[in-house]
C-alpha cells in the first residue's frame, strides 16, 4: 500500500502521531498504537546506556502500563524496510497474531502492512 488517502482515519492518525514522535523527538523511528477502546500511546526510541527499547516496544509498553487490554492497530515510522520480529512480538503480545503493523516512511507514506502474527 502506497496511498495513504486510502487508509481508514484512524490509522491515519497512528501514523500522523508516529511521525510526529519521530520528528518531534529526532529519533530513528516513531511509533504509535491504538487500543482496543480507541485510545492511543505514542513514543519514540529509547537509547540509553542501560535501557534500549524500539519505537514500536516502548508504544506497546505505554499502553501496558496505562492498563490497555488488546491493540486494534499499530503504525511504525521508520527508514527500515521492514518491522523487526521482536516489535512484530510485542504487538502480537498485546494485540494477538492479526493486529496489523503499518510501516511508514519518513514521509508518512504507507509502504506496508504486516500482521503482527
């Protein structure tokens, strides 16, 4: 998927508010999450000396932590190509095998949608 017009709007808002995480806080990547009652968590990379969480883990753990039971959606901004497994995990973690995973470029373009499964 290239067009991002044809996303659903609140998927266009997860990847709005990922590459607003992104730019915002000048990390590689950012990444945002919808829970299964429409709220969403945004974060950017975590690169400390003594803790190191992707973009994708860290929304994840914010939804954890703020009691979140499931995940509807999550989007990814990145210049990766791809989603690493252990963020595809810690979505399926939450959100089960089918949560989609949107991966976006730096632009917001959509490049494309896996199953964190």
């Amino acid at each position: 998927m290239n067009d991002s017009s044809a996303l659903d709007p609140e998927d266009r808002k997860i990847v709005t508010l990922a590459r607003s995480a992104r730019a915002r806080n000048g990390v590689p990547e950012g990444a945002a999450v919808r829970d299964e009652t429409g709220r969403t968590y945004v974060a950017g990379t975590v690169d400390l000396d003594s803790l190191k969480l992707s973009a994708l883990q860290t929304a994840v753990a914010m939804a954890v932590a703020s009691g979140a039971k499931s995940l509807e959606a999550a989007a990814v901004v990145t210049d990766a190509e791809s989603v690493a497994p252990e963020d595809r995990a810690a979505v399926r973690d939450l959100g089960g095998p089918r949560t989609p995973v949107l991966v976006a470029g730096p632009d917001g373009t959509v490049r494309a949608t896996v199953s964190a499964g």
